[in-house]
C-alpha cells in the first residue's frame, strides 16, 4: 500500500477497547474502555481525542454506539488458492475477512501445489497484494509436498515470506522427519506449528470418541490421539529446544500437558477454533455434515476445559479455521462428506458471544483475537496508541444478524451456527489506515 496516497480518517465518538497486552497469563480485569475520537494519517493512529494541528480528515466515520478495536488477527484461513478455486478464490475470500474485522490471517500450506517452494509464496503474496485486502502470512510447508518424507529449505521460504512452518492436517509418520524438522528450525529461530493429532489413533475417525457417536455408529477419535501426540511435540522440543505452536487443541486432557509445558518453561504457544469454543459432540445432532469438523467436537467437559484455559491464558488465541467446502463435498452421509466450516466472519461475534457468557472483560476476549495471535505471528500490535500501525475494526456490538447464505460473504457457507441469531457485527474495517470495507452508514461524509 502507498502510505502517500493513504487518506486522512477521522473516527468519532467510538468505544475505544485496549485488548490487553499478550503475557504468559492473562488475568481478569475491568475494561478500560472510553469513548473518543481517533484520527489517522499515512498509515497510522496520529492523534486520540482532539485531532493534530492543521489537521483535517478526507473521510469521517461515525463511531456513535460502536466499538473501535484492532483488526482481528486469524491464525489459520485456507483461502483455496492455489489449486482449490472451484471452493473459493482468494478474492472472495478476502473480502469475507474484511467482512469479519479480520486484518491480518495466517494461511496453512496445503494448497494444490504445496507451499513448499519460494516462488509459490512469492506468488501468493503478490496475488494478495493485487487484492485490497487483509495482510497475507503464509506458513511453508515443513516437508516437501507434506509427504513427511524430506525437510523443504526452510530458510528460503522465509526468505519468501512464509512465517513458520506447518504439517497443516498431513501427518508425519516418521517422527525422526518431525525431530530433524525440529533441529532445522531450531538452529535459525523459526517457529513450528503442528497440529497434535497421533495418525494411527485417529485413523478413520470422523467423531469424538464417546457414547454419542457410539449410538450414532460414527467411528471415534480417541483423545488420546491428541495426548499421545503431544507428549510426542514436547519431548522432541525438550531435544531440540524448538519453539512450537500448537493448532487446534480439542480436550482437556490435551489442555492440561500444554499447562504442564508451559510450566516447566517450553516455548509453546497454542490457539483453538471458534467453533470448539461453542460446540460439543451432540450437537452434530443426526448426521448435521455442517458439524464435520477436524478436530472433531468434543465433551461438554472438554469444551468447558477449553474456556477455562482461554480465561487464564494457557491458551493464547482463537482462530477460525477456515476452510471453505462446496457443496458437493459436503452434502454427503457425515462419515463421507469432507471436513471444514467458514468461519472468517463468524470469529469475531462468536468471541464477543463467549465473552458475554464467561462474563469476562471484553479486552481479555478481544486479546485472543488481536494482541495473542499477533505475538505468535511475530508482528507488534499497539493497539490503540498514537503511532501504532491503523490496522483497525469498527464493529456494532448491539446488532442482531441471523448466519444465513445470503449473509455471508465467504463463497463456503457451510457452517454449524447456520440459522443462529447472533449479537456483533463489523461496520468498518481498515487496514494500513484504508477504509477497505464499509457496511451500511459508517461513513459520514468529508470534511475539508
């Protein structure tokens, strides 16, 4: 983006919502939250409360009953491109997360081909960059074609842009690959996110493990296969002092060892899919494809698990996972149909809605969404402050909206939360200080 060209916005009367610093815990606080006016110019917040000398805006937004936070950070969005653009186009996809406040997504390697070459990267990004979007951080492909046979050269896909390294949903029989994986990354810094899912114990499995899908006759993944997995991930990172990332985590069990690692001082980070946050086992109901999912949703106990260890920090962000399926795909008996919700923009209401229910401050909730992930991406985030970078979302919270197709901006509209009234949606979302979505009267008019 052309910081010279970037317009001067002035936002007034919005709720101004600091999300908290991300730490090692998070512990519950008041919100500190005012109403204000902010202003932006070449890209960043120049001024809060009353505006700069001589300063004068070329667009206004008015902010009246709205609250203005930074965009939303998603650690994992598969925008289908390359080689999936019959699901969804890198286009469509990115209008749906300006749709959702999402500023900046990380995208998984396994597209069709693999990203596990610099100039595949490179030519994502330079598609992203064509687009007005969110910013685009690819995670390269660990092995190459994620076969989990041979090590990709990691240090020229950073060169390219990727930003760590991931096995997305492939799994990696050979756990030497994984270790000398590990050692590689290890020795140049890079971070390593794997998704703690043991293949054989998982094998076939399209439920969680327990009397429902019993009754329902759907094959069970076992918690264990989560367990088993990590004990596998921590002991390597004690060998091979790598830093790892965590995706997806599912049960309590699974929670505690990360409790446990963070403890005893491993570099772990770990995050969890929105819908997890929600959902549990039952409510796949009879056969609701919509709710094939992996990680599969688990026991209430589980879920409830998963918000305990959001609340006091053990997990330190919530993601969408993303993953735009067409309908042949999906209108399929459950144990055959593939996998995958949209979700882009759905996060952010979702997270304002579990934040509602747990009762907990809305900056410890939006800091799962903003400040949490954006350390894991390695990228600074201000927040609210004179000088930090206007990556930015102006959401309604009092607005009522029914998930519906029509709805959505997502080309994939298959998501369990179809049907579902929800409280939050986006106005106006910015980024670089660029209006680059606006829904109904956000925009005011010009100032001169």
């Amino acid at each position: 983006m052309n910081a010279a060209a970037t317009p001067r916005i002035s936002i007034h009367h919005a709720t101004l919502v600091q999300p908290l610093p991300h730490e090692g815990s998070l512990a519950p606080r008041a919100d500190e939250a005012v109403v204000g006016d902010v202003h932006l110019a070449e890209g960043r917040i120049v001024a809060i409360g009353a505006p700069p000398d001589g300063f004068v805006a070329d667009q206004v937004l008015d902010g009246t009953g709205c609250v203005l936070m930074s965009g939303v950070v998603d650690l994992a969005a598969r925008l289908r491109e390359p080689g999936f653009e019959y699901k969804a186009t890198l286009e469509s996809e990115m209008q749906a997360a300006l749709a959702g406040g999402v500023t900046s997504l990380a995208c998984p390697p396994d597209t069709d081909p693999v990203l596990d070459e610099p100039g595949l990267v490179e030519m994502l990004k330079h598609r992203a960059r064509g687009i007005d979007g969110a910013r685009l951080f690819p995670v390269g492909a660990l092995t190459v074609g994620l076969k989990g046979e041979s090590i990709t050269e990691m240090a020229e896909l950073v060169e390219a842009g990727c930003i760590g390294f991931s096995h997305a949903l492939a799994p990696i029989s050979d756990t030497q690959v994984l270790m000398r994986a590990m050692q590689y990354a290890s020795s140049f810094g890079y971070r390593v996110w794997l998704h703690p899912q043991d293949p054989q114990l998982a094998r076939g499995g399209v439920a969680h493990a327990g009397p429902y899908a019993s009754r329902l006759g759907l094959a069970g993944v076992p918690v264990i296969a989560e367990t088993v997995a990590l004990h596998t991930i921590f002991e390597l990172m004690r060998v091979t002092g790598c830093r790892v990332h965590l995706c997806r985590l599912s049960s309590g069990a699974g929670i505690e060892l990360v409790r446990r690692a963070r403890a005893e001082g491993l570099p772990v980070t770990a995050d969890v899919a929105i819908h997890h946050v929600h959902l549990i086992d039952v409510d796949v109901g009879y056969f609701d494809s919509n709710c094939r999912v992996d990680p599969p949703f688990r026991s209430q106990r589980d879920r409830d698990a998963i918000r305990a260890a959001l609340a006091d920090g053990t997990i330190d962000a919530i993601c969408s996972d993303h993953t735009p399926v067409d309908d042949d795909a999906k209108q399929l008996p459950f144990g055959e149909a593939e996998p995958g919700v949209t979700g882009l923009e759905l996060l952010l209401p979702l997270t304002l809605k579990w934040a509602s229910e747990a009762r907990l401050p809305l900056s410890q909730a939006l800091a799962k969404l903003t400040s949490g992930p954006a350390a894991i991406l390695g990228e600074p985030n201000a927040g609210l402050s004179v000088g930090a970078l206007a990556d930015l979302c102006l959401i309604d919270p009092n607005e009522h909206w029914v998930v519906s197709r029509g709805a959505l901006v997502s080309q994939g509209s298959h998501t369990p939360f179809l049907g579902r009234e929800l409280l939050g949606r986006v106005r106006a979302t910015l980024v670089g200080g660029r209006m680059v979505y606006a829904r109904g009267a956000a925009v005011t008019g010009h100032r001169g």
